[in-house]
C-alpha cells in the first residue's frame, strides 16, 4: 500500500496537522486549498524592485531588494553597479535579518534618572557627576503618545544636556568636552558629524580607523602623499604579493576583491600568480598559489629581503625609479647635506640570511619570490592588517608599498592606483559662534598628530586610558587639559571592539553623559543615558562614495526600501533636528529640512560636472537636477569610468612629485614637532636643540632607527607583550567572511554558516586555532575546551583568560594561536549575548606609537586545558 | 528538451559562502540554531565543504559548494514508496512536499548528502519571517515543488531555484548565466567571482554546455554512475 501524505492527513496520523500550520505562516494560507493546475505564483498584490545600497560593510556595493506587499524579501545585487556588477557577497545578502531584527531597538530610550532629572530642572547636577553606573534595565521608553511626541522629547533632553556642557563658564569646561565617536561613516555622514562637532564646538570627532587599517593611509601619506586607502588594478595584474591582508575574507571592498580573486585566475591570457605572506593559514591563503607562513609582526621585514634580492640582481625597473621616485640613490639636499639613498639601505640591512632569521621565511622563498615578483608584471604588493595594525605596522606597510615603486607598478594598468573622488558641490562651512570657536580651538582628547602620536588623526583605543589617567602602550600618562562630559557614538561600540576593552568600564562610569544611535542593543548602548535609534540602512536616505578601489569615481544612493518599521531615525536627520533643537549658530549650521535635502545640494555637483553616467543612462543627456536625481534613486548608482592612468601629479602628490623612498612629508611633521618642543626651550632653537628634541620624540615612540633611515623603508622589529618563557605562544585575531566587519553576531542565518576552512564547527562558539603538536605538547585534543591566558591583567590582578574550543589545525604556526573576532557580547540581542568569547578581553593595548594605531598581534599568551567538552 | 545544471568554477571560487546564504534566503530554508548545527541536522540545500591535506606548512586546503547534483540516474528516486520526488522533464529532482511521507530513504540513497529532514517545524523567529519568500510553484499535478515553507516531517533539497526559472519561462525572461540579466538560480546569481553558471545542458550555446566540456570539468563521485548535472572545473 503506498501512503501519501494526503491520506495522512485524512487519516489524522502523524503531525500533519501541524505542519500544514506552518504554511500559514507569512500568508500562504491559499496553499491549504488544493490545486488544481500547475505552474508558478507568488500570491502578490504588489511586487517592485528598489534599488540602494548595501551597509553590511564599507563596499558600498549596489543592491535592488524585491519587494512584495510592502515586505522586503531578498536582496541582489545591482546589474549597474560598477563595484558588485549585480553581484554579493554573503554579509550582503543577508540584510533582510537586519531590517526584521526583533531585538531592534524601536523607539528612544532614556535612563529613568536621566529622565526625571531633566523634569526636575536637576541636569546641571546630572552632568556633574564624578560617576555613573548603569544598567540596560534603567532604559525606560522615552514618554510620549507619540512617536512624534516620544523623538521630540527625547531631542530636548538631549540638546538640554548639550546646551549645558556647551554653555558651561566654569574653567576648563565647555564644547570641547563632548567626544563624538563614530564608525561606518559612509558618504556624507563623517562630513556631517564634522559639521556638527565644528557648529557645536569639539575638536573631538573620533572615527575608528585606528582599530581598523589606518597604517594603510599612513604609508600611502608618506610615500604618495595622500592620507586615503589604495586601489588596485587587480584585473590587470599577473602577480599578486599579498602580505596579512585578508583579500578573501575581510578586506575592503569585500565584493569588489571576490570578483577580482575570479579575474586573476580565469578568463585571461596569463593566469595571475597569487602569494600570500600570512600567520596562520587563512582561506585567502588557501586559495592563493603559495602560503609563506611568517612571524607575527615581521612582514615588512620579509618586503625589504625581497627588495634587496631585487636590487641586488639589477631586477628592478631602474628607468621608472630614476623618472618616478625619490631617494632611491644616495643624495645630497639643497644645503649641501649628504643622504643615503634607500637602495644602499636595503643592500646593507636586509640580506635574505639576517631576514630570514627574523621572518622565520626560508632563504630560497625569499629569493625565488623576490624574482618571479620583479619578472612577473604588472605586479602589485599589497598589505592590510595583518601586517600593518602591529607595533611596527606603519613602517611594514611602507616597506611592503615600496615594493611596488622598484617593479614601476604605481599608476600603471595592473598597479596600485589612486582613486578619484566624485565631483560634489561644497556647500558653507558650519556657522560657529564663540563658544564653538573657543571649543574647536582647544587640544583634541586624544592627543592626535602630537608628539606622542604623530601621524594619528585619532586615537580611538586611546580614549579609556586618558580618561583613567592611566599610562598608554608607551608608559606615558597623558591627561587631557579637561574632562570628557558627553560621548556620543554612531554606529561605533567602543566597549566591544577595542583591544582589552575592560578599560571602557571604569572610563564610561566617568562619563557623566552617554548617547547612541545605534539601532541594536550593543554594549555601549547597554550603558548609554539616551537612545536616539537610527534606521536601519533598508529605510533610510543616505548616500555611499565608494571605498578606494576602482580607480574612478562611484557613488551609490542608499533609499527607504519599506516605510521604517518601527519609530526609529535616521541619524541624518536627528543631527539636524538636535541642532535645531540647540538653536543659535548650530541650528544655524544645518538650514536642511532632512538630510535628504543636504545630500541634494551635495549631489548637484555630479549633475552639474555633466559626466559619467546614471546606472547605464549617460548623465549628459538628463535635462534637470529632478530629472538626475529621479534617475538616481532608480539606477542607484552614479559612476565616471574609465581610470585614466600614468596621471603622475595625481599618483604622486608628495613635495618631489615622485613615490618618495625619503619620505619628506614624514621627515617634515616630525622635523616640525621637534622644533615645537624645541622652541619651548629656546626661541628660535638652535639646529642642535631640535635633533635632541627629534631624538627624544623616536625614543618616546619606541623607534630603533636615527638618521636617514626614520624617514626611509626599514624595519623596526615588533614589540611583543608577555615573557616568552611565560608566555610562550602568540596569540593573532582574524575575521571570518560572513561577519568580516565584526558585526554579524546577531544574524542567526550568518551564525548559521560554518566557517569554509573548518569542519564540524559551528559558529555559536568560539574556536582558536592551535598546531597539532603544540596542542598535544599541552594535552589538549581536538574539540577540548583550552584556556588562553595572557599577560593582561585584571583589577585584581589576576591574568585575563577565556575558554575556547581547540581546534587542532595544521595551518596554524606552532608558535601562534590564532582565533576569529566575532562574539563574545554581552549585549546585542538574543542571538549574539552571552555566546562565545571576545579576544578583545585578553588583547594587549599595544600601539603602534607613530601612528596611534591599535596593534592586534602583539600579544603572547600560554594555554592549558580547561576541561569538560 | 532542457537540462538545467550548473558548472561551478573552484579556481574562481573564494570560499565565501554567499551562495549557501542566497539559496537559504530565496528558499525559505529555516535556521536551526545552535543544537541543530551541532547534531548536522541544519539544512544547507548548498552546503559547503572543506577538506585539508598535508602538514604545516606545506597544507592544501580544498573547498566547494555542493547542491544537489540532479543527477541524470538519481539514486534517490527509485526509492521514493510514494513518488514524492521525480526527475521532472527539464531534468530537475524534485520533492513533492505535500506528498512525501518523511521516510526519509531517499537520503539514505543520495551518496551527496544532498537531502535533508526537517526534524522540527520551521521556526522563522518574530521578525525574520517577514522576509519569507512567497512563491509558489506546483507541479503538473498540483503538488508543491517550490520554496513554500516546509513542513515537519518532510525531505527537502535544491530545486535549483524552480521558482525563479518557472517565472522566468512564464514572464519570458531570458534563462541562463550566457544572457546578460539572463535569470539563474539564486547562488549563481550571488556568486561575486562569477565563479557560477546556471544553464542548459542540452544547449551548445550556453555556457554550461561550453564549460561541462572544459579540459577542468569534472564531477563528484564520477564512477557511481550517477551523472551528475552539476560540473565543476578544477583548481590552476
Ligand atoms: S561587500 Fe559589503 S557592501 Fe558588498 S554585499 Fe558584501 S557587505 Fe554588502
Ligand atoms: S558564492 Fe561563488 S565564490 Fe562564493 S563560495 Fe559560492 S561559488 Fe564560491
Ligand atoms: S545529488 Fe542526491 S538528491 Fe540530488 S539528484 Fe543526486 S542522488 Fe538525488
């Protein structure tokens, strides 16, 4: 007898009943009814198609989201969009878990204390507390009846504590003390909270690059003379020399790198070779054609052997040298000073047998390599974090970047390229009065582009050290000349994301007024006073300049693809809304209605410029700015191709016009800073005054180099924290694909995914990656719970550890232990709080110093079994 | 006569997984959490592979999606006591969800670990079924093959996105990866290094019938006999 599941159900057997329930759900109760024909149907009342921008990381990659009956239900890329071509990624694809979040935070949120406070008339002793403790549980809904009624009380209680702290008289107080910290700023957002911190009156708008690759933009600083991330022509290029950059896993544009990773293998007349120089054996490593596992910290170590090979065999390209760079022979300067040129440098310091004692690279690698690289063109060499958010990571990455100046790469087809920015209209500078004035005129909080951190715009890790008053990375205390009153964070979380992140919870006790915009429950919003919830990036306007990549000029416009679902932001708006709500030359600052408006007069540039084209329509034949703007939000996506290469004056924008091995910028702000210190003795100092004062600035850094070689390629070898006989292992943090931005943790179809290169793990825990025999030689198998304890103390005392899972790797060093960032919270929602450990917890605070940039590798831990299973 | 089938370039490929995650979202495929993951019973219509060789440090590491294979001889068909799953005639396997009894040999017969089980009634949280897809496709005979959640107690597997491809033949939509905005299964249509391609076997001019003839092409299991209508171009 053959049993259908039809007579099941008529026979009421089995859980049939039930499971037809389940076609209920989202209104599919027309399949309860029989059929009587075949084919396709979706049942919908209204269908489109809307076109924005993706947010799910800095790509800014095109997306159109199907939308059925007022219900987003997939995304796709965007055909038109020159960075994804149609395509996505998987943090792309899932956007849908971010819209329809239930744990989203809904409407304003403000501590009951704050709330009676500011009804009382007490803000002024709110503010004046020395400290606060707060739990997600004093959070009340801002009161109101309605939405409308709950955002403008919640704007006043905010601009009453604003107007406060601004208007301060008491010494020492003012706008200055309101930090503004802030993270995926992507378009016009960073210029606006710019613009806000400018009208409001702080110097302390502080992005979080120096958690993220600032040492990137510094190299290509000193050596190309634009502080911006590169591009490359990676479809063009035949070798692909890759150090600690993650180009399949988290590096930027996510989707972008993907595609090029497909054209350098298929589809060309050379298939590109493809080497990855990395700690731990990564996917990206993995699918490239040759893994050089190398120390922690000694990339630029192992560029500079390769250069030396290269100079060496007479295999560089000495007619672009001569013609593009500066500092490659010995010279002498205009006041008859005699210097040595980087390629007497480079024979003298970097034999491949001295680099590769130091690299732990074999001598043959670094040979073969350095030739197959200087034979192969166009070739580029690249880094990212691994090799460049280290103690040393400025001077790695400009070693690894100079790299491309010996094979004549910069600005050719297949080289590292410059990318352009889009033509947008300026509009007036914010208004400021006296108060702004005298605000934006004091010291930033975090000792940006001093003498303690000279190339840093911002210290972001910084910040819980100079609030504690406690010593940084260098043992050096720096106190601000005042008090921070109010920290403000857009999409940013600080008391997650920053190396040994315990510091946030005494530094935000100290801070007397919190506000977020986030959208999610994340840790710093969990401590925060006033919750002015965004939307999420499916229901608001806003626009997306491309991350540094192909060269030309992209932007993207990201539009509500629903109505926002719930009484939420978008930040945009509420900046403006919060000036107003301050009045006087703030409100002043923002004449918008909506940052819709703002991001119109922004944009009258483009149609103005007349170029480029509107999704596929060529801009020149659109009559109007509303008919721009219409084609705009419909394309999505403007763009300007192609890249014109070989434009030396844009490639190299340095004081020589050339890739400067010497590099004068660097040589000048840390001559300046020196003369400062200087002068401070003796005014005007004599020239001797100044070198000690420079001497002591690179002491203070950690610097080994004097003389010439400070501002030249070298190596400074990494400053490791933790007794080796204690602690012998080191301990390294990567990022996985599906969450390559840190932030996935609270979308359970992303949780869901395994990791590519592991089997049998899942991603509710967290796993650290441990050598075979370094896992046995401390009794610990595969899938064991292991501590890993490492030299960061806690307040008591005792070293920090966490448990995680082993998991037995033969891509991992033996001396290196490598773990992914992603959970760990303690906030952020049902699916990511309370699961998994954040390395973060036992991360050192370590810098490197120069740049002020957090440094992710540094750190030697020991590990021990943990029991249980 | 069509044969839809995929050919999967593992030398593009970049292990990313926004196939697995596109096919998950377009095919209403439930989270399972935590436990499910554990115990392997998460349902992954593309899941994804992983297999190391070799000692540090000369490891090689080789990674692949898998969807079904729709196999032109489906081991899996055969078995079915109620004809729940068929080879249908543009050279699909597919599962008659309101037909099958859940008896589950079909999975004990498919040598890809292609089909899985639904061992709970799907769960799509407070507010992510909201973004359910609501196609519907039914068969000639008016039983559901499309991505309409499944019940409790029933097999499901890759269709390769019947539903997209119906509605294409419906709307007259070009199909397949060789047209510009030609419509293809969701994980060839995410795949950012264009490392997929969706097609007509049976067609010399589309580009699965080029590729599954590339000196790289080859398939799983091969010598089973299964024939499967999905190829994959090998690594350098
Ligand atoms: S690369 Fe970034 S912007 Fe593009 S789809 Fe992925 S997350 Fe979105
Ligand atoms: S989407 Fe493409 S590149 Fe990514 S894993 Fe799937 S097949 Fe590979
Ligand atoms: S892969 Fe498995 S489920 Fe798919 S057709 Fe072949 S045997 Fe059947």
């Amino acid at each position: 007898m053959k049993l259908t599941r039809r007579d099941a159900i008529k026979l009421g057997v089995a859980a049939g009943a039930a499971a037809y329930a389940t076609y209920r759900l989202g209104g599919f109760e027309s399949l309860l009814r029989p059929a009587a024909s075949g084919g396709y149907s979706s049942g919908a009342l209204t269908e489109s198609r809307v076109a924005s921008v993706c947010l799910q990381c800095p790509a800014g990659c095109g997306i159109v989201v199907r939308v059925v009956d007022g219900r987003a239900v997939k995304i796709e890329g965007n055909p038109t969009h020159p960075i994804n071509l149609g395509r996505l990624c998987p943090k792309g694809q899932i956007g849908l878990q971010i819209l329809y979040d239930p744990d989203r935070i809904k409407q304003p949120y403000v501590r009951e204390e704050l709330w009676q406070a500011f009804q009382e008339g007490s803000l002024s002793a709110y503010l004046a507390a020395e400290t606060r403790d707060r739990t997600p549980e004093d959070l009340i809904p801002v009161p109101g009846a309605t939405a409308d009624e709950q955002w403008d009380n919640a704007l006043e209680v905010a601009a009453a504590a604003l107007r406060l702290i601004r208007e301060s008289s008491a010494p020492g107080e003012g706008p200055h003390q309101l930090l503004f910290m802030s993270g995926r700023n992507r378009g016009q957002m960073g210029g606006f909270i710019d613009r806000f911190c400018a009208a409001y009156g702080t110097p302390n708008h502080i992005g979080h690059s120096s958690i993220c690759a600032d040492g990137s933009p510094m190299a290509h600083w000193a050596t190309q003379g634009w502080k911006a991330y590169s591009g490359y022509d990676w479809d063009n290029t035949n070798y692909l020399l890759c150090f600690g950059g993650a180009f399949l896993e988290a590096w930027r544009p996510t989707t972008r790198l993907l595609r090029a990773h497909g054209t350098m293998r298929q589809g060309r007349p050379v298939r590109a070779k493809i080497v990855q120089v990395d700690v731990r054996f990564s996917v990206t490593a993995a699918k490239a054609d040759e893994w050089i596992p190398i120390k922690p910290g000694t990339d630029g170590a192992l560029a500079l052997g390769i250069a030396h090979v290269i100079i060496q065999a007479n295999l560089y390209d000495a007619a672009y040298v001569q013609e593009h760079t500066f500092g490659f022979e010995d010279w002498t300067d205009p006041n008859g000073a005699q210097h040595v040129g980087w390629k007497n440098v480079v024979l003298q310091d970097y034999a491949p047998e001295l680099v590769s004692g130091i690299t732990g690279v074999p001598v043959e690698t670094i040979e073969r390599v350095a030739r197959e690289f200087a034979t192969t063109r166009p070739a580029i060499a690249a880094g990212e974090r691994g090799a460049s958010m280290q103690t040393n990571g400025v001077y790695n990455r400009i070693a690894i970047h100079a790299l491309n100046a010996l094979v004549g790469s910069f600005g050719r087809v297949g080289g590292p390229i410059r990318q352009r920015e889009p033509p947008l209209a300026s509009v007036p500078a914010a208004t400021q009065d006296e108060n702004a004035i005298a605000g934006g005129a004091q010291p930033a909080f975090d000792f940006r582009g001093t003498i303690y951190y000279p190339l840093a715009g911002k210290v972001y890790q910084g910040v819980p050290d100079f609030i504690l008053g406690k010593p940084d990375p260098g043992g050096r205390i720096l106190v601000p000349p005042y008090r921070a009153k109010a920290l403000l964070c857009y999409y940013t979380n600080p008391l997650y994301s920053t190396p040994d992140n315990a510091r946030w919870e005494e530094a935000i006790r100290r801070i007397p007024f919190v506000m977020t915009f986030s959208p999610f429950m994340d840790e710093t919003t969990a401590h925060a006073d006033l919750i002015l919830p965004d939307s999420t990036y499916l229901e608001r306007w806003h626009d997306d300049v491309i991350y540094p990549s192909l060269g030309f000029p992209v932007v993207g416009l990201r539009q509500p693809v629903v109505d926002p679902l719930y009484a939420t932001r978008n930040t945009g708006d509420v900046l403006i809304q919060l000036a107003q709500h301050l009045g006087g030359t703030v409100a002043q600052s923002f004449p918008w209605a909506d940052f819709l408006e703002f991001l119109k007069a922004r944009y009258q540039g483009i149609f103005a410029s007349g170029r480029g084209r509107v999704g596929d329509i060529p801009l020149s034949g659109i009559a109007s700015f509303e008919g721009f703007w219409e084609t705009f939000a419909r394309e999505g996506v403007w763009s300007d191709p192609p890249y014109a290469f070989e434009d030396w004056a844009f490639t190299f924008a340095t004081p020589s016009g050339r890739f400067e091995f010497y590099s004068q910028l660097l040589h000048e702000k840390l001559e300046h800073l020196a003369e400062e210190e200087a002068k401070k003795i003796q005014d005007p100092p004599p020239s001797s005054l100044v070198d000690q004062k420079l001497d002591q600035i690179l002491e203070g850094l950690g610097l080994t180099a004097r003389g010439d070689r400070v501002f030249l390629p070298h190596f400074e070898p990494p400053q490791y924290v933790g007794e080796e006989t204690v602690f012998p292992l080191h301990l390294v943090t990567y990022k996985l694909m599906v969450h390559a931005e840190g932030r996935g943790a609270n979308v359970p179809l992303l949780r869901e995914v395994m990791p590519s290169h592991l089997r049998g793990m899942t991603n509710w825990d967290t796993w650290a990656e441990i050598h075979p025999e370094t896992a046995r030689a401390y009794g610990i198998q595969d899938g064991d719970l292991m501590w890993i304890e490492s030299p960061v103390k806690d307040d008591r005392g005792s070293l920090r550890r966490i448990r995680v899972r082993a998991r037995l790797y033969e891509g991992a060093r033996p001396d290196t232990v490598a773990m992914p960032f992603e959970l760990g919270h303690t906030a952020y929602g049902r699916w990511a709080k309370g699961m998994g450990q954040n390395p973060n917890r036992i991360l050192a605070n370590q810098y490197d110093l120069l740049g002020g940039l957090a440094a992710f590798s540094p750190t030697r831990i020991r590990v021990s079994p943990a029991g249980g299973g | 006569m069509v044969r839809w089938g995929l050919v999967i370039d593992l030398d593009k490929c970049t292990a990313c997984q926004a196939c697995v995650v596109a096919c998950r979202v377009e095919n209403n495929v439930p989270i399972g959490g935590e436990e499910e993951v554990r115990k392997e019973r998460a349902i992954f219509w593309n899941q994804f592979f992983s297999e190391i060789h070799g000692e540090y440090p000369n490891v090689r590491l080789h990674m692949f999606p898998r969807p079904c294979m729709h196999c032109e001889d489906p081991p899996c068909v055969p078995v079915c006591p109620v004809d729940a799953t068929y080879k249908d005639k543009d050279g699909r396997v597919l599962v008659r969800y309101d037909k099958c009894i859940g008896c589950r040999y079909c999975m004990v017969a498919c040598p890809y670990g292609a089909r899985y089980f639904n061992w709970f009634t799907p769960e799509y949280g407070e507010g992510h079924g909201n973004h359910l897809n609501p196609d519907v496709v039914r068969d000639g005979e008016g039983w559901i093959v499309g991505p309409s959640p499944r019940p409790r107690g029933v097999v499901e597997k890759c269709t390769l996105c019947v539903q997209r491809i119906e509605r294409a033949k419906e709307e007259g939509t070009p199909l397949g990866s060789e047209h510009e905005g030609g419509v293809v299964s969701a994980c060839a249509q995410t795949c950012p290094a264009f490392a997929i391609s969706f097609g007509d076997l049976e067609d010399p001019s589309s580009d699965v019938y080029r590729l599954s003839k590339d000196k790289r092409a080859f398939r799983l299991l091969e010598d089973l006999g299964t024939r499967p209508q999905v190829y994959y171009l090998s690594e350098g």
